[in-house]
C-alpha cells in the first residue's frame, strides 16, 4: 500500500469521528462543580457555560456537587459515561488532592481527559476582618505574634489552595495562626465577615466587592507582582522575600474515554468563549486572565502542577483531616 493510500486510508478512518463531534452537542451538557455554589469557581463558571450555550444552541446544566475538598464532584465525573455529555469545572484542588488524601476513588491522569485550561489566576489576596487592628502586612504578622492573641484563618478546605497560601505565609512568618477548613470559598467568606475567623487569602473574585462594601481589608497579593486591580496593595514578597504563591486556575476535563473530537470541540468553543468581551472583560475584573490552552498542553499543566503541589503538601506537613 502506497502512502498516497495510506492518507486516504487514515482519513476515511476519522470520518465516523468527525461526524460525531459535529453532530455534538445533541442535547443539554452537565456541567459538574465540585464546590458549592457562590464561589468564584461557580461565578466564573456559569459566564463561560452562559456563552456556550449562545455558541453550542444546548443548555450547560451547571451541577454543584460539593465535598471533600471537590473529591466527590470529580469522583462522579470520573465515573460518568465517556460520551461527551459530562464535564468536569475544577481548581487546583484536583492537583492537591492526590498528594493530601492517601486514597482517592479515582486515579487523576487514568480516569480524566484534560479539555482546557479555561483561565489562571496569579495570585489571591491577603484579606483581613474589619475587627481585626491591621492596616498592613507588617502589622497583620505583629498582631498575630502577640501573646494570647492567636488569630484563625479559613480557607475553602483542608488541602485547598487556599490553604496552602495561608499556611506558606503562616510559616514563612512564623505568625502561629489556627487553621479553620470550611467547606467551600463561600461560607469561609462569610465566617471572615462574620468575625469567626481573621484572615484568609482568596481570589479577587470573590472578595472585591467586600473590599469595596468594607467589610474585608486586603492586605496583600500572593503572585510575584502588585495585582494591577488594587495596585496599592503590596505584594507579600514586599514584606516576606521570596514568598510567592500563584493563585488558582481554572479547567475543564473530561471522564477518560471521550472521543477525541468532542474534547478538541469543547476546547475550541471555550477559546472563543473566553475571548467574547464580556466574558473576557468579567474573568479580568475578577483577577483571572483567559487561557484556553489546548488539550495536550492543559496535560503537561496539570501534569506539572501535580508536581508543584506534591513537594508544596509536603513541605507545608499538610494531610487529611
């Protein structure tokens, strides 16, 4: 056989692929969180899958399926029939988890197809309660140094990202700060407005609005630089050098077994989702800078961000609670 057959051979081969996925989407996708609802992963989520349903004429079911730091959530997608109707809307906590939790339900390369990488965050913001006697970094670790004056910090969930910042910080500072998990970056926000807890690190997102209504200060950014939205609030490494920490992202993935084509389909409307101006101009309000990288390159992503988060867990002494 020639090669010149060959080539007609292979693309006869992909026929029945591509139909499919043009044929696709042929009914409402389910679009699952593994958080619960209010959240920035929530907010964002729903603008994107807004224009998608514009871009793909079918409804995105958005399924808040909260616990256990998202393990359930993902576990149900990983378990998910393999025909292009079931997605996965995750953080970096699908990265964390492996190296937290002893034994997960679910394996994070086997059982999962990587889609995109929908946007990326480059850091969170060092919020403080309005009761707290704090108007800088400097004075947020002195206070938290005084004797019988041990502050709390929440965060989204025991191994989350959240935490891990805030523990970074916790450490580098040798502040001495309690660790409070909530189940989720909103009732941890609303333990921080309600004085429950004193500080927690977080996504813009979620807290600017806050910020503006007073009820939260941010005292800092963890990313490398000052946040371009609040431009007078310093970076930690201002303060503490060398510390830094990149904020969260945000994916889509896929139960392992997907066709190809419906996979490369998603990501191809995510792209042009994320560029519309009103999508766009919503996840850079927010802090989170529209990505949309490719199938294969969300792989090598998440597999180095598997790595990051394996030496960050064990460095931190984090584990399951």
């Amino acid at each position: 056989m020639d090669r010149r057959t060959l080539l007609a051979f292979g693309a006869l081969s992909t026929l029945p692929t591509w139909s499919r996925a043009q044929a696709w989407p042929g009914r409402p996708i389910r679009l699952v969180l593994p958080f619960p609802a209010g959240g920035t992963p929530d907010s964002n989520a729903r603008k994107v899958a807004r224009q998608l349903e514009a871009q793909l004429g079918q409804p995105f079911v958005i399924e808040n399926k909260a616990g256990a730091n998202g393990i359930l959530g993902m576990d149900a997608v990983a378990k998910a029939a393999p025909d292009g109707y079931t997605f996965l809307y995750t953080t970096p906590a699908f990265a964390i988890n492996p190296s937290v939790y002893k034994k997960l339900p679910f394996d994070a390369r086997r059982d999962f197809v990587p889609v995109t990488n929908v946007a990326v965050s480059e850091g969170y913001l060092v919020l403080v309660g309005s009761e707290v006697p704090a108007r800088s970094l400097k004075d947020l670790i002195a206070v938290a140094k005084q004797a019988g004056k041990q502050l709390s910090y929440a965060s989204a969930g025991n191994g989350n990202s959240t935490h891990l910042a805030a523990e970074m910080f916790n450490q580098r500072a040798a502040t001495g700060m309690l660790h409070v998990p909530y189940k989720g970056v909103a009732p941890a926000l609303a333990a921080l407005i309600g004085g429950e807890v004193q500080v927690m690190f977080v996504s813009p997102t979620a807290a600017v609005q806050h910020i503006h209504a007073g009820r939260l200060r941010a005292l800092g950014y963890t990313g490398s630089q000052r946040w371009p939205g609040a431009k007078d609030v310093p970076a930690v490494n201002e303060v503490l050098p060398g510390y830094e920490f990149t904020g969260s992202w945000h994916g889509v993935l896929a139960p392992a077994g997907t066709p190809a084509a419906v996979v490369e389909r998603l990501h191809v409307e995510v792209a042009k989702a994320v560029q519309q101006p009103d999508v766009r101009d919503y996840l850079l309000k927010g802090g989170y800078e529209p990505v949309a990288s490719s199938p294969a390159a969300f792989r090598t992503e998440l597999d180095a961000e598997l790595r990051k988060y394996a030496e960050l867990v064990k460095a931190a002494n984090i584990t399951a609670e």
